[in-house]
C-alpha cells in the first residue's frame, strides 16, 4: 500500500455509505496508514472542494472530509478488500496527492482533524 492508493467502500466502523478513501501516507512501520475520504460538499467557507476532473473516479465536485480522517491498520484494509467491503481504485499521483494535502494544510485541517483522531479524541 502507498501513498495515493484509492479505495471505494464502507471501512468498518466508518459508517453505512460507501465513499473513496485515499491513502495519504506510506504505512508506518506499526503497519497503519493515514486516510481521508470524499464527500458531498457542505458549502462551509473552510471546505477542501477538489473538482470532478481532478480525481479520476469522481462523479461530481467533492470535499475532502478532513474531519473523517482516520488511522486504520493497513491489515484492516486488506480484510475489506478480501471481504469485497472495498475496491481498489484509480489513485492519485503525486502530484495531485501534494495539492490534496496541501489544501488541507493550508485551511489548517490537516493538523487539526488528523491530529485529533490519532489522539483518539
């Protein structure tokens, strides 16, 4: 698993609605990657809104859904793959991984809600 890997699913615990999820680093040596999904924006002034074009399995403009990032174990991924609750997808370069992160670093939601969920609050 690397660094732009997309998945299309529902992760366990994440919720009932499927979403692509993008893998935002290489796993740590603990075996867990950071990632984040796309969702339907909100139209909050603070939104990361990436445009249907840029990301090749989108069918609509989405928003990087910051405040759902999460750490997931790279084997948990794997058994929902295996178990068909995941499909892997077309991902990003890396160049279009730096302008996802960067859009979220720039409106200072990279550090907030990645953070937050690694402190598991």
């Amino acid at each position: 698993m690397t660094a732009g890997d997309c998945f299309y699913g529902v992760l366990p615990g994440s919720g009932k609605i499927p979403h692509y999820w993008l893998v935002l680093c290489a796993p740590c040596p603990a075996g867990f990657v950071a990632v984040v999904n796309f969702t339907t924006p909100n139209g909050s002034p603070q939104a990361h809104v990436v445009k249907q074009g840029f990301f090749p399995t989108l069918d609509y403009d989405s928003e990087v859904a910051w405040s759902y990032a999460a750490v997931w174990p790279v084997d948990a991924i794997k058994k929902a793959v295996a178990a068909g609750l995941f499909s892997q997808e077309i991902g990003l370069n890396a160049g279009d991984l730096d302008t996802v992160l960067k859009g979220g670093s720039d409106r200072g939601l990279i550090s907030r809600e990645v953070l937050k969920k690694i402190s598991g609050k």
